[in-house]
C-alpha cells in the first residue's frame, strides 16, 4: 500500500509539473502570437525614415583559403584552432578528429579511438584535445606527451 502511495504522489507530482509546462508554453505562445498580430503600436513619427548607415568592418581580411582537408572529412561537425594556429576539425560521421598543423601539407590524424558521432571538441591552452563522444555520452582527453 506505501508503494501505491509513493507511486501515486509520483504521478500527481509528475502531472503537476506537465500542467505547468502545459501553462508555460500557452502563455509564451500567446505572447509570441499577440507580438505577430499585425497590427503595430509605433506611430509614424516613431518609425525610422532611413535604414541605419553601414559602418566598415574594423578588421580588414584577405580571401579565403580552402584548408587542404579534402576526403579526409566526411561529415565535417566542428572545427577549433589553438593558440599556435593549427586546425582541428571533427569528423562526425568517420568518428575521426584530425590535425592541420601550421605549414603542414596534409593533416594528421589523432590517435581517438572508438569515437561514435562526436560532436564537438576544444583544445586548451597545453595542447590537450578533448572531445565530446556523443552516442557515448563521455567526453575524452588527449594529453600532450
């Protein structure tokens, strides 16, 4: 009987929390919904006459550079770059995290194993690879050596 009433006060607790999901989502879909009504609150006088000027990017970039990857990547899920400037893209459907060194012709393939759709990575300032084993949910290391 405690374990019908355990159960039951589970359900109630659980229904509660649905119905006030429930009301949650009807009153931002309401909000969004009154927001695209179509009719609008801005007088004339408020409306800009003109579109803002465009301001020049403060950076000044050359054109870009295709990084030779070219079939070693499948499915490409992320890239990052160190604070020596090689490129590390992910592989998600190879499962595989290659690396681009500076002036290096052809990339390098780290030695990750039994990756099984990785989806992102980042590389820390010593170096150190980690990436986020998706369908494994585990997140590896590289430690430099």
């Amino acid at each position: 009987m405690a374990g019908r009433q355990v159960l039951s006060a589970g359900l109630i607790l659980r229904t509660a929390a649905m119905k006030h999901l429930f009301i949650v989502f009807a009153v931002a879909a309401t909000l969004l919904t009154a927001g695209c009504s179509g009719t609008s609150t801005t007088s004339a006088s408020q409306r800009p006459t003109a579109p803002a000027p465009r301001t020049a990017h403060p950076v000044s970039y050359g054109r870009q550079v295709v990084l030779p990857f070219g079939d070693f990547i499948n499915h490409l899920a992320g890239v990052t770059v160190d604070s020596a400037g090689d490129v590390y893209p992910l592989d998600l459907h190879y499962g595989q995290v290659w690396e681009m060194a500076v002036g290096a012709a052809k990339p390098t393939l780290l030695p990750f194993t039994d990756l099984k759709e990785p989806f992102s990575l980042a590389v820390d300032n010593k170096g150190n690879v980690y990436v986020d084993d998706g369908m494994h949910f585990r997140v590896l290391k590289l430690p430099v050596q």
